[in-house]
C-alpha cells in the first residue's frame, strides 16, 4: 500500500512576533513588551507550564506560590534564590506587577484561584479540568465576562498543528460524514495510575494543610491525600476529569462539536486498590446530536489504568468515506469506493446465478484496480516537526492573547463543554444513570 508522510510547516503561534498590534492599546501592552507571570501550585506541570511559559520571548516568571515548602525550595533552586515565593495565593494577586498567572493546582482549587484571579485583574493560565464541578463552570464563565480577563484552559491539544491538521481534513471531507469517534488512553503503571512519590519531609510545619483543603471537606493531615490528590473525589476528578477531558478538548476542536446530550459511563477499581475512591477503568459513551458544525454522531472513550499489553492513546475519526487517526500525528486512510455492488448469488441454482452474474458483468464491465492504474491508495500520514511541543504552543498562544487582551480558543465557554461531559462521566458511573447534558447552555438536563 502506498503511503505518503509530510511535515507540518513551521512558523505557528510558537516565535511569531507579528500581533496586530491596534489590539495591544486595550492593555497599554506592545507585542514587544515583556508580561511577568507568577505560577500557583508548582507541582509537576506548574514546573511544566512555568518552563514552557518562559520559553515564550519577552515572559519573564515573577513569583511561585505552593502550600508545601519544599516546592518552594525548588523554585528556587531551579529559577534563583531571589524569586518571590509564598505560600498564601492572595499574596501573589495583590501584586501590581503580574500581568497572569498559571494555576496549576489540585483539581478543586480551580474555579475558585481563577474566579479569584481575574476578579484581582489578572488573566489566567488554568489547568484542566477548567472546574472539579460542573456548576462551578458558569461561575467561571460568568466572572471572565465580568472582568473581562483572558482565560485559557490548559489542554494544549487545542494549540497543536496535529489537530489543526485534523480539523482541516475532517473539514474538507476526507472521511466523508462522519459517524463516529473512539478515543482511548491506557497505561499501566503505578506512576501512571497516580502513586506519586511522598516527600519524607511532609509534615504540617512544612504544609498548609488548611489551605490544600479550600472548600473541600475538613480531614486532619494526611500527606497522601496531598501528594496522590488525584485518588481521591475530594480533590481530583478521576480519570475522567484528568485524561478524558483532554479527549474530550482534542475532539471537540477538531469536529467544531459543542458537547454530547447523553452521557453514560461505567467501569470499575480493578487493581490500584490503593485507598483510593475513583475507578481505574472507564469506558464513557457519549451521543453526539447533528448541528450545523458536524453530523449526529457517536463517541466512545476509555481509559484503563491496567492494561498488561502496553500504554497507549489515540483517537480514531471513522466516516463514509474513511478513518482518520490521531496519534503520533494524523493517518488518513482510505479504500477505493467500488463502483461495483457485487452479487451474493452463491446459494442459487447453477443458471440463477450464472444470469445474476451475467447481468452484474453487463453493467459493470470489468476494470483494473487503481493499484493496476498505477493510483496508490489514499493512506497518507501527516508528522509534526521534530522536538514541536503543543504545550509550548498553547502557552505563546496565550501569551499572545494576554499582550493583545485578544480571545483565545480555549477559554472558560470552551473549557466548560470540554469539562462537562468529563465530569457527567463520573456521576453516571456513581449513579448508574444516563446522564442528559445540553451543551449549548452548558448545564445537566433534569
Ligand atoms: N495539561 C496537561 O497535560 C496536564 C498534565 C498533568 C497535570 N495537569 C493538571 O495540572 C494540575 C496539577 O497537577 P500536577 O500533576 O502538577 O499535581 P501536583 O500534585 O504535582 O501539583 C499540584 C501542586 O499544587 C500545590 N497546591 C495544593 N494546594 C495549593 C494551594 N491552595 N495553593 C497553592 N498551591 C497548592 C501542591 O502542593 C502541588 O505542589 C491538575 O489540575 C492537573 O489536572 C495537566
């Protein structure tokens, strides 16, 4: 089978100066201008996310907040023992000199830093899901359009020039009508299923316990519901709040979809018995309804935390005319469309079928295959460039929202439909109901 594999052009979002630059008179901000951010929770991907946010020209990091001293301590480390470093997030955004800050908490501490942080005038880089509780998304909504503050949400597949380019292909009917979506991500792990490493120094002196907490049920010190958040519904949002909504992002950028208005899921905690109190396997089904942006159609997602055959993710776009997959980039694949129906005339008499067969020969004379035509099939591949990071580019996409006080894709309304069905995923499964979701108004149906 022949195959084709192109790169994607350079020269996205990533290093691109060019803004238009009337826009940047909103916030007094010229394209050239540096923006200083500060990150709240400095865990393992706010050090991500303050990494590729100073990757991004003219940002400069101002500040780390984190309840747990010793992330402190590795800040500065890692970014110089003259950062500004607190343990209190308030302090961060009472500063005059932050333009945004990074919000890369536990799950439950998201609606409410955000909300917080625009209403003290700072745009926000928030983790995803946008909120650990559906009806904390409109608050979120509602305050961004309030103050109006530049939000991002931040599943960075919506950045990525992979799914830029499977937008573009769906768009222009590669696969034909599209019927249907499955998306997976399995692993099988103990770092993969959440058993993070417990720091030896973890003591109430070295945490703010209380603060950890927020608005989540009041518990004496426990390290592990700190450093294996994720287990735990108090804090996390499961694996569909953590992986599924990616899924959910990815897809719906591609499709143009606003969200499903069924939602059931089940499963079940097969292995990592662990204490925790969300399943290590998922399986959500999703329907899709017609809109003017795509045909009805449906969506099956999975995670599982145990899969002994090895750790894998993707999506699979199947349509009338194709399949297309996202991976390790887009893979487009085709069959010839047959003009020929065929007979299944086997089980006729001997002059049944030799008149069917006759007849089918009448009015399709045979042809050469394409591969006889010397046409290859159309199985093409699409790669981004080697070392390109979507998470790099989600962050000079929202920096560049931030210099011009411009939209970005992924804000509050956008990361709401992406978190919504995540999270209508875990009350099916704990309920055992289908669950009704109208993803124009963004809320559950009763
Ligand atoms: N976009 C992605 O690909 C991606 C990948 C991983 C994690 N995430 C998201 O990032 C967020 C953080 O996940 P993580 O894996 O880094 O967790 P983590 O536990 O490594 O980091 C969270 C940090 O927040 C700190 N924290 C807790 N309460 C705080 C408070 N009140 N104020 C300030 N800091 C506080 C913790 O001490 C910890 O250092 C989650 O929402 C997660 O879903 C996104």
């Amino acid at each position: 089978m022949a195959s084709t594999r192109r790169h994607f052009l350079q020269g996205t979002a990533l290093g691109a100066a060019a803004l238009p630059g009337g826009l940047a008179q909103v916030t007094g901000k010229s394209p050239n201008d540096h923006i200083q951010f500060a990150t709240i929770g400095i865990g393992g991907m706010g050090t991500g996310d303050t990494e590729s946010a100073m990757r991004v020209p003219g940002s400069k990091l101002v500040g780390v907040c984190d309840i747990y001293q010793g992330r402190l301590d590795r800040a500065k480390e890692v970014y110089g023992s003259g950062l500004y470093t607190t343990r209190d997030y308030r302090e961060i955004l009472s500063r005059k000199d932050i333009d945004y800050v990074i919000i890369s908490t536990p799950d439950h501490l998201h609606a409410p830093l955000s909300i917080a942080a625009m209403e003290a005038g700072k745009d926000v880089y928030v983790q995803k899901p946008m909120v650990q509780k559906w009806e904390d998304g409109l608050k979120v909504v509602e305050a961004a359009r309030k103050t109006g503050r530049v939000i991002q949400v931040g599943s960075q597949r919506v950045s990525s020039v992979v799914y830029q380019k499977a937008r573009q292909l769906l768009q222009s009917g590669a696969i034909g009508e599209l019927n249907m979506v499955e998306a997976w991500w399995d692993r099988n792990s103990a770092i993969g299923a959440w058993q993070y490493s417990i720091p030896l120094d973890a003591t109430p002196a070295n945490i703010d316990w209380d603060r950890f907490i927020g608005g989540a049920p009041k518990r004496e010190f426990d390290p592990i519901r700190l450093f294996r958040w994720r287990n735990y519904q108090d804090y996390g949002t499961g694996v569909a709040g953590d992986l599924f909504v990616h899924l959910f992002s990815g897809m719906h950028f591609v499709t143009g979809a606003l969200g499903p208005n069924r939602v059931f899921a089940s499963g079940g905690l097969r292995f990592w018995k662990d204490g925790r109190d969300v399943p290590d396997v998922l399986l959500g089904l999703y329907d899709y309804e017609k809109t003017p942006a795509h045909p009805a159609f449906n969506l099956a997602l999975r995670v599982n935390f145990v899969n002994g055959g090895g750790e894998t993710s993707g999506f699979k776009f199947t349509g009338s005319d194709g399949v297309m997959t996202i991976g390790n980039g887009v893979t487009l694949s085709r069959l010839p469309k047959e003009k020929n129906p065929g007979t299944s005339a086997g089980g006729f008499d001997r002059a049944t079928q030799a008149l069917i067969l006759a007849e089918n020969r009448k009015k399709y004379p045979p042809q050469k295959t394409d591969l006889e035509n010397g046409e290859p099939l159309a199985n093409e591949r699409w790669l981004a460039p080697r070392g390109y990071s979507d998470q790099d580019e989600h962050h000079a996409n929202f920096a560049a929202a931030v210099r011009a006080h411009k939209p970005v894709t992924e804000d509050a309304v956008f990361g709401l439909r992406a978190a919504g069905p995540a999270l209508l995923s875990n009350l099916s499964y704990y309920s055992r109901q289908t669950m009704a979701w109208d993803p124009i108004n963004m809320r559950v149906k009763a």
